[in-house]
C-alpha cells in the first residue's frame, strides 16, 4: 500500500492542483466531483479486468 501510494499521489496532486488553477473558485466543486468519479471508476475498471483474468 506504500509504494501504490506513494507511486499514485504526485499523479492526484498534479490533477487536481491544475484543476484547481484552471477552474473559477465558484465553479470547483463540479470539476473535483468529476475527478473523483473517474478516479473511482478507472480503479474500478482496473481491479475488474486484473480479477477476471486471473479466474
């Protein structure tokens, strides 16, 4: 869990600190939504396709 996270984490803080540069402060909440969600969703993705080829 260290290394995946110390692997994963300059890749989130990259994201959503240029996110957070492009994005009005008014309108942030939206866009960091939708980051989480794809986030979430690629992990998801991943973890599925890795357990269906290994059964």
């Amino acid at each position: 869990m260290l290394v995946l996270g110390a692997a994963y984490a300059p890749h989130l803080i990259t994201v959503f600190g240029l996110t957070e540069r492009a994005v009005p402060a008014s309108r942030l909440a939206d866009p960091m939504a939708f980051l989480t969600r794809g986030v979430a969703g690629g992990q998801a993705l991943a973890l599925s396709g890795r357990l269906a080829a290994a059964s």
